[in-house]
C-alpha cells in the first residue's frame, strides 16, 4: 500500500482530537508522514519543530506540553529511533501530561526477522503509554501511535485546506472529597504541615488563599510559583526542622517534593499523609491517602476548613536557622550555595526559569531570594531523571523571551543535543546557566554515600574537567564563566543565548555545608 495514505490517515486523526504541534525527527521510514505533516503546516493548522536527535525531541514535545496544556506530538522513523522516546514518554506518565509518540515502523512481517531497523515497536513503552488510538485515551498521560509503511510512498493532492482541527478535552476525574474534608479538620493541635510541590499555573491562585486562610506552617517549592508569596508561613530550612520535630500530618499540595524530608516520611508510619496531585499517585511506598485532582477544582469543593493555628510553633525554630544560613552566605560568597543567591537575583527577572533536578532544584529552594517574586518556575519532577532537562527548559519557553535554566554539569553533558533547536525558538535573553562543580556533587550530600571508598566514590560523582565553552561555541552561544559573586557583573543579556559557567570555589563549599552539618547536629 502506499505509504501516503497512513500518513494522511494519521494527520486527520490527531487534528481531530486536537494535536496541533509536532516536534519531527525524520527518517525514510516517516517520510510520508513529515510529507503530509508539512501540508497540515502550510495550511495553518499545526505547527512543527525539527530536531535530529529523538531523546531530545521527545523532551522538547514535553516542554511544550507544560506550556501549553495540550497534546505535543514526536515523531520518528522505525527501529532504534522509537525506543530513544523511553525516557520522555516516562516523564510524561509520571508527570500526567498529553505527549503524543507517533513510531514509524516498518510492516508486522518484518517483525522478529532481523531485518533493518525492524525492532517489535508494539507497546514498546509497556504501561508508560496508552498504546491504542486516540477514542479511550483520557489525556492525562501519553499515548503511542505505531504506524506501519511501506516503502512506497507516491503522494496525493490533499492539501488539508479544508480540513479545520478539533478540540483537546482530557477528561475530569470525580471528586469524593467528604474523607479529605474529615482528615483535615481532625487533631489539628497535634500539628500539620502543608507541603507544595509543583503546580500548575491556573492552581497557585486557589493554593495561596487556601494556604494563607489555614494559617498551617508551610514548605513551599520554587516549582510551586508561591515560594516567596507564602514565605510568611515558609519553614526554612525544613528537612532539618521537621526531622527534629515531625509533625501529625502532612498536606502535599502539587508534585512530589524535592526535599529530603519526603522521602524521610517512608520511615515515619506515625504521621499521617494525604495528597492532592494531578497523577493520582501518593509518591510513597508507604501507607497513605491521595485524592487525584487538579487542585483549582479540588480546594475550592473543599469548602471552609477551620484555620490551623495551634500549629505554628514549627516556625519559632525556623527562624533562627535562616539567620544562620544568611550569616553563612555572607562568610562563603564565592561557595555554591553563595553563587546560587547571586543567580536568582538575575535569574527572577526574567520570563521564568526551568531548575534541572536535583541538586539545583534543591539549592534554589534553600538558597534563592525571596524578595521578588518569579514569573514561573517549572522543573521535570515525574521520574527525577537527568534526563532531558535542557530540552524540556526550551520546549516549555520556546515562546517566551528572558527565560532561564540552572542545570549541574553532568545534565547539561547529558543533554548536549538540546541546543539544536535554538534556532526556532525565541532566544532573545535566554540564558542557560550551568552550575560546572566538577562531577555529580550531589552524591556528596547523601549520609549513606559517604563512607564508600575513594575509588567508589569517583565512579558515583564521575569528576571531569570539561570546558563548558566548548559547548557554547557549538551553537553559537555566548559564554561567561562565573567563579566570584561580582563576576556577575559582566553579564549582560543580548539577542544571542549566553551560557553562564559558573564554578564554585571548592574550598567554600565544604566549609558552608560542614557549617549545615553542625547546625543540624
């Protein structure tokens, strides 16, 4: 058959259920497909980003469908070339959102036969992606289409120009909030705390009021988008606070939280835990309530709930940490954490900024300023990967101008593809940040990993001397390498992407978190 009419069967099928981006790795295999694809584009119906490499692209669709709420599909020729969607399609399971993986594969007589770049496409993605058509899917994860083509491929006159696109629905999840209601509003003297993870942008307005009028001690994430507006009820510094005093319940808001105390919660079966979150998982292993739900409907359904006030005695402890973390910035400012404060002062300025996991996402959370408010700030917390992060930053701000990225050194190697794309993409002030501490350092901050050997230890933290430059040169990006706080001053946002190298004082460092540790102790 020949291979045009699938790909303009395929086309017709996610305009209709309202897919209207395409991010194209191409290949023989999809020609046909980026055939047609290029029509519905001339037609202004969709619109296409290129990439070379799929791991990239497929972290690219997931930025765009963190801006925009709706569908993103990739697409990629047969074979090896559909399994590099793995992580993304991920991702995107864990972090509920619409990716759409259309696979290029060759007939399912050249399955298990060895020939070509004929590999068994067919649920690759096993129960990471609803594997079926588009009628079934709800929208609140990804979905794979695996289209089979020949070789021939003669294309037809459509031209889609009349063909007009349908609407993206995700279907709504029913709301039995009477159990949740009850959990909040019992005990509260024992003591509750409310952690907020990542939300959504239409989601902070109903969290705040809500956060605010309960009055309940709070740790709030950058990824949240009210870190610096709930600051007045913000626990610093609260993994060590709430190890030393954990309260009866926790109330997790938005995404999984970062922090160490969460994952301190598995061997806490005393306190009690509910979530509210988009996926519907709780995010332990251990016993605990979820309600799944976007939490603009799900707060307000919730009705008057009786303020918290007994439980503000966490934060009489909190504050005195915080004047000792600020007295430590000002004794090590060229340490990490230091150069970190001097970053988010830039860094909020501008249209949003993306935080590559983890060590980033933590040392904002701890360390950034709270003065100004940022725009957005968003991060890829489904998985936790390294992942990606650098394509996801450029797909969700591909619009947006001054937008920007905080990764650690090995997640920006690890993504040294990504940049591909700047040139589609508005890169007026776009500023990747790349925190060059020589090595995954994060692996130096986990008690458990300390006590391994030297030799043990360079494999977990992989320490290299790689010169980020050479990066920026690549594509055309401006450089600046960043060792002292008034460095800084030399930066100065332009039309042309900068890569900001910034590379702590080692010696700094140490002293600042053995500093922590006695705080701790």
């Amino acid at each position: 058959m020949n291979a045009w009419i699938p790909a303009i069967e395929v086309v017709n099928r996610c305009l209709l259920a309202g897919v209207c981006e395409f991010v194209v790795c191409a290949g023989a295999r999809n020609a046909a497909l980026i055939e047609a694809l290029a029509r519905a584009e001339t037609a202004e119906l969709i619109r296409i980003w290129r990439h070379f490499e799929e791991r990239s692209a497929g972290f690219f669709a997931l930025g765009r469908t963190l801006e925009t709420g709706r569908p993103c599909a990739v697409v990629t020729t047969s074979g090896t070339a559909a399994a590099e969607l793995l992580p993304a399609v991920i991702e995107a399971h864990y972090q509920a959102r619409p990716l759409v993986a259309i696979t290029a594969d060759r007939p399912a007589a050249f399955r298990g036969t060895g020939a070509p770049q004929a590999i068994e496409q067919q649920g690759i993605f096993g129960c990471y992606a609803w594997a079926g058509d588009f009628p079934g899917w709800e929208g609140s994860g990804p979905i794979h289409l695996n289209v089979e083509f020949e070789e021939a491929f003669e294309p037809g006159d459509e031209d889609f120009s009349r063909t007009s696109a349908g609407t993206f629905t995700p279907a709504k999840d029913r709301l039995d909030l009477a159990a949740l209601a009850r959990w909040l509003r019992a005990d509260l003297f024992q003591g509750i705390v409310v952690m907020v993870g990542g939300l959504e942008a239409e989601e902070r307005e109903d969290v705040f009021h809500f956060c605010r009028d309960f009055g309940a001690p709070v740790v709030a994430e950058a990824t949240s988008g009210l870190r610096e507006a709930l600051r007045a009820l913000a626990i610093h510094d609260a993994d060590g606070v709430l190890k030393a005093r954990p309260p009866a319940k926790i109330l997790r808001l938005g995404d999984v939280p970062s922090g160490r105390f969460w994952r301190d919660l598995e061997d806490l079966p005393q306190v009690s835990v509910w979530s509210i979150c988009r996926n519907g998982l709780p995010g332990l292993a251990r016993q605990s309530q979820v309600t799944r739900g976007p939490l603009d409907r799900v707060i307000p359904a919730l009705g008057d709930i009786e303020p918290a006030d007994d439980a503000l005695d966490l934060l009489v402890g909190a504050s005195g940490r915080a004047a000792r973390t600020e007295e430590l910035l000002e004794c090590y400012p060229d340490s990490e954490p230091a150069l970190v404060r001097a970053l988010s002062h830039y860094a909020c300025i501008g249209g949003g900024v993306f935080l590559g996991n983890s060590l980033p996402i933590r040392e904002w959370n701890l360390f950034a300023q709270w003065t100004r408010p940022v725009p957005t700030v968003r991060a890829n917390r489904g998985a936790n990967g390294i992942d990606g992060q650098i394509s996801t930053w450029l797909g969700w701000s591909a619009d947006v101008s001054e937008t920007w990225a905080v990764a650690g050194d090995l997640t920006a190697l690890y993504d040294l593809a990504a940049p591909f794309v700047l040139g589609q993409v508005n890169s007026e002030g776009r500023v990747l940040a790349v925190i060059n501490n020589g090595g995954g350092r994060i692996f130096e901050r986990l008690p458990r990993l300390r006590s391994m050997s030297p030799r043990a230890a360079e494999c977990m933290t992989n320490p290299h001397a790689a010169d980020l430059a050479g990066m920026a040169m690549l594509w055309g990006m401006e450089h600046l390498r960043i060792r002292r706080a008034d460095d800084f001053d030399r930066f100065v946002p332009g039309a042309k992407p900068v890569l900001l190298e910034i590379v702590p004082d080692p010696d700094q460092t140490a002293r600042f978190w053995a500093e922590c540790d006695r705080i701790d102790r």
